[in-house]
C-alpha cells in the first residue's frame, strides 16, 4: 500500500493537504483538574481555580487522558514516548483564561503512526506526525448577548488529543475519507464520543496548491470544520480561491481562514481571520508546574493487553474466515457496532456473503434514509439471518425478501407485530424466523413449489409467445430474458428465477 497516489491535477496544479485533528477524550473530568467535563451545563458552572490558573493552584494530570493517548498511538502503530515534556503555549484570546494553553511540543507523547482506508477501490495510507495532549479553551459566545460577546469556560480544561496528518493527502475527497476513518477509530477505542455538533471532534485543514515537481506551496489552515461535508467543501473552495490567486498574478500568504457554508448561493467560501502564527510565535516552553510524563512500559503492556480488536484485524479476519472481499470487509467494520451486527446476522444464517451483501444494500439504505445507526435498527441481526435462511432455501425471491423486510422495518419502528397477530402466543411470534415466515405468508410471497403447476404455465407461455422462442432459438438472448420476466409476471413473481430459467432452457432444447 503507497503513501499516496496518483494526483489528480486540478487546473493543472497539485493539491497538498494536512489536517490537524482535534478529539475531545472520554475522561468524566478535566485534564488537569477534577471539573467535570459533561456537555451542556449551564455557562461558567464547570470551570475550577485550576482551570482558571488561579493564584496558588496546580495542574495534577488525569491518568485517564494518558491511557487514552497510549491506546491510540498503539492502534495507529506509532511510538508512544516514555518520557515527553508539557509546554505552554502563550497567546492572548477572551476565552483563555490563564493567557497560555498547557500542550505539548518537542516531546508528543504519540510519535509518527499511519491511518490507512479504502477511497474508490484505491487503498492508501497516511503518514502521521504526532498526536499530543493538550487542554481546551473556553468558548466565545455572540448570540443573544446585545451585540456583546460572552465568555464560557466550561470547556477550559476539557481534554484533547491532537492528531497531526503529514501533507499527504491530493484531494478533498481524500481528506474527507481519511477524517472519516480516523473518526471511526477513536469512537471504535472509545476514547472520544465523536460527536461533531458538540465539538467533540473537529478537523483544521492545511491546504496548498502548487505546480508538480515544485516544492510544496504556501499553506492557508482552515480553522474549526465539524462535518466531513464541510471538511470536503471548504477544501475545493479553498484550492480555487488559491489557485485562482495565483494565475491573477498574486501570491498566497500564510494564513488562518475561516469556512463560511452559506455564502456564494450555498457553494460557500473561506475567508482569512488572521495571520497565520509560526511557533516561535507562541513562545513555548516546558511547564513549571507540571513534572515529564514518563510512562513504564508495563502501563503500556497493560493498556495493549485491553485493548479491543481493531477495525484492520477484525477486516483482516472477516476476509480470511468469512471469505468477504476487501471492501466488504472494510465496510463491515466501518464501527464496532455494525461489525458486531454482520458477523451476528453471518454465524446466524451461515451465509456471510449474503450478509454482507444484505447490509450493504437494504439495511444501509434504510438506515441513511432515516438516518439512523446500526444500533437504532428496527430489524436486528437474528431476523435478518432468519430472512436470509429464506431465501437460501428457496422460500422467497430476493424482490419477495425486501417486501418481507420493508414489512419489518416498519413494524419494528412502531413496536408491533409485523401482521398484527395478536392472538398467537406471542412467545412464538417473537422468534425471528417465526416474524419472517408470518410476513411471507401474510403478503402472499411464498415462491411456487409445485412444479407441475410451474410445468404447465410455462407450456402455457411458451404456446403464446412463438415469436420470442423463434427469435431465442435464432440466437437472440434477449428474447429469453423477456420469457423469464413474463414467466415471473405470470407466476406474479413467486417462482424461484433459477427454477424458471433451468425449466425454459430445457424445454427450448
């Protein structure tokens, strides 16, 4: 797997892309104080003496952060420093309260490591530099103050991990997919909630443009993007805008710029907030009041021990036991608990492929169209296998099993008997297979069986249509696939397809 791939030119120019990734950790309190970390509390109500720096207070690091840390530097493959040094870094704005932001800089306790994901069918890999802890600041608020700006620190304090992405990334799309897959590895850890409308995670961009075969342009970093649709928008907007300044003659100048989703009749823009600051313009250095976080190896033994399978093994494994194709797998475990749902529904019905291919298709579907997760499903793993087993056996078509799941999901959603049978004994209602079988029965899906009935209307059809038989018989395929689709017409779809085409080629000789 190569680091990077073919890049696709856009107006003749290479796109060189970085992000910066920000995942608030899992801990119940603050990173360096006892404050809790909860969302939604009402303003300056979670903010302690050490969160406010305080005369007299010191920062006392949460064990829990470092556990985290250790545990995504040992899913990305990385080094996880033994010793690595807190700073401070010094910059004026309302809403940090001690004037500096205790991080982490020459020493990052998470060195190197690679995201790997499928785009397309293209795999790639993405080289990180570090991940590091830090602390959040508060939050500047502008409504419903009266043209005032209002302060909260109740995020002052709450822990982060910051993920660094080296420049390889050539397209939106690709910074898009790797934001995703990184997403889906913290919340697989269950180090961070990711939930992006709180702030939980969020990605700043570095984008530059240049010729190819040219050293790496000048990079604009586009701040605070909490959705993948943003996160892919901003960028495209951002490569025009640069690119369109540089064939005007001008030249991009280092910046922080902010993404404005609405502006443009929709298509949005970014536009610079500041100056982009180099690190010697924050002035770090070592924290006085906090001593070098050296961990023992036997904590990182003990945290690699608990650690869960992680979403390439357990890919790894679905496609060596279940025998699903790469992709397939990758799509299986795009979150521990779909992965747990497939291999649910694949034990059950002994039929993996088609498992997959079932979440793939309908489940997926039905899922982003009421955009729900795997975990909201009205129809669970067990009855999916039992419709799966139906279809194996011959019981029902493939377009008679998603009728039969459409019934399902619908009566899954309202909590109800799929055909409102409420005088059966509910103990036998409520087995998977017994719901799956009442529905075929119900809607009249059931496929033929009988196969002198079958015999006959074929006979029947064949006796009515010597136009396509002799067309068929001349070597026309298509008039063959028209018999079957009158067969199924006449048998009103519950005639096994396999059954009707080995029957018809029998009896065309």
């Amino acid at each position: 797997m190569s680091i990077t791939t073919a890049s696709q030119l856009i107006r003749g120019y290479e796109v060189v892309i970085g992000l910066e990734t920000h995942a608030q950790l899992s801990t119940v309190s603050k990173i360096f104080s006892g404050s809790s970390t909860q969302f939604g509390a009402a303003p300056n109500t979670q903010a302690s003496p050490v969160d406010l720096a305080l005369p007299g207070t010191l920062p006392v690091m949460n064990r829990g952060a470092v556990e985290r840390a250790i545990q995504f530097g040992l899913a990305v493959g990385a080094k996880v420093a033994q010793h690595s040094i807190f700073a401070r870094k010094n910059y004026f704005y309302p809403d940090l309260p001690k004037g500096y932001q205790i991080s982490q800089y020459e020493t990052p306790v998470v060195q190197g490591g690679t995201i790997e994901f499928i785009l397309g069918n293209t795999a790639h890999k993405v080289r990180l530099t570090r991940a590091h802890l830090e602390e959040d600041a508060g939050k500047s608020l502008h409504e419903d103050y009266a043209g005032q700006t209002g302060i909260d620190l109740n995020r002052a304090g709450t822990p982060l991990l910051e993920i660094v992405s080296e420049p390889d990334m050539r397209s939106s799309a690709e910074a898009a997919e790797y934001a995703k897959t990184l997403h889906a590895l913290v919340m697989w850890l269950g180090i961070c909630d990711g939930n992006m409308q709180e702030g939980s995670f969020r990605c700043d961009a570095n984008v530059s443009v240049r010729k190819p075969g040219m050293p790496y342009g000048t990079r604009r970093e586009i701040k605070n993007l909490n959705s993948f649709k943003f996160l892919q928008q901003a960028i495209d907007c951002e490569i025009q805008w640069q690119i369109d300044l540089i064939e005007d003659g001008g030249e991009v100048q280092q910046a922080t710029v902010l993404f404005n989703p609405t502006a443009n009749g929709g298509r949005g823009e970014t536009r610079a907030m500041r100056t982009k600051e180099d690190a010697h313009d924050y002035r770090y250095f070592p924290d006085p009041d906090l001593p070098p976080l050296v961990i023992a190896t036997d904590w990182i033994e003990r945290v690699r021990a608990a650690m869960p399978e992680l979403p390439q093994a357990m890919a790894a494994r679905f496609h060596r036991d279940y025998g699903l194709p790469a992709y397939d797998a990758s799509i299986m475990t795009q979150s521990k608990s779909f992965a747990k749902y497939f291999e649910a529904a694949a034990k059950a019905s002994g039929q993996a492929k088609l498992a997959a291919n079932w979440l793939m298709g309908e489940v997926l579907r039905r899922l982003n169209a009421d955009e729900k997760t795997i975990e909201q499903s009205p129809v669970d793993a067990a009855t999916l296998a039992a419709l799966i087993g139906r279809i194996v056996d011959g019981t029902v078509s493939n377009s008679g099993a998603k009728q039969v799941f459409d019934v399902l999901w619908a009566a899954g959603e309202i909590k109800s008997d799929p055909i409102g049978a409420d005088s059966v004994d509910r103990a036998v209602v409520d087995l998977p297979g017994s719901r799956v079988d009442r529905v075929i029965e119900s809607k009249g899906l059931k496929q033929m069986s009988d196969t002198s009935e079958l015999d006959r209307l074929l006979d029947e059809l064949l006796a009515a249509n010597t136009k396509s038989v002799e067309e068929y018989r001349a070597g026309k395929e298509k008039a063959f696939n028209a018999l079957v689709g009158q067969a199924m017409k006449a048998t009103k779809g519950k005639a096994n397809p396999a059954q009707v085409t080995a029957l018809l080629k029998q009896k065309l000789g």
